[in-house]
C-alpha cells in the first residue's frame, strides 16, 4: 500500500493517506516549543509564555489550570488555521 504526505511550502503536514506511517519514514524532524509555563515566584503564579517573544499570555494560582489554558489555547489556535 502506498502511503502519501500532503505538506504546504514550510513544510507542516496537512494529511496522511495510505498504509502505516513511522514517524522514521518522515525524515529528520525538528520541534520548536511555542511557550512555557514556569512558576513567578514574584507573584506566586504559574505564568504561559510565548517562547518566542516573552508574552505573558495566561496566569494560574494553579498549575494543573495554567498547563491545561495553554493546551486549551494552543489547540484553538491549531483548529482556526
């Protein structure tokens, strides 16, 4: 069975089609981490970061919270692309 990438020119892939896919067949793949969330111990909350740029974007008394806006926030902006 054939197994087909669909990507656009940066190189995200759009879809896959065919038989199983290793993540091996793909080649060499790199990851860049969009934000961070790490403990202000100034204001004793959980801050989300743009890795980027520094942007505070969410704080949290709770870390559980804090983790679960930034993958909240992240999957939305995923999902409006």
């Amino acid at each position: 069975m054939t197994t087909a990438v669909y990507s656009i020119e940066d190189g995200v892939i759009t879809a896959l089609a065919g038989g199983p896919l290793s993540l091996a067949d793909l080649g060499q793949r790199t990851t860049h981490r969009v934000s961070h969330v790490e403990h202000n111990p100034a204001t004793d909350l959980y801050d989300v970061t743009d890795a980027d740029t520094g942007e505070l974007l969410h704080s949290d008394p709770d870390y559980k919270a804090a983790l679960q806006w930034e993958i909240d926030y992240f999957n939305q902006k995923l999902l409006s692309t």
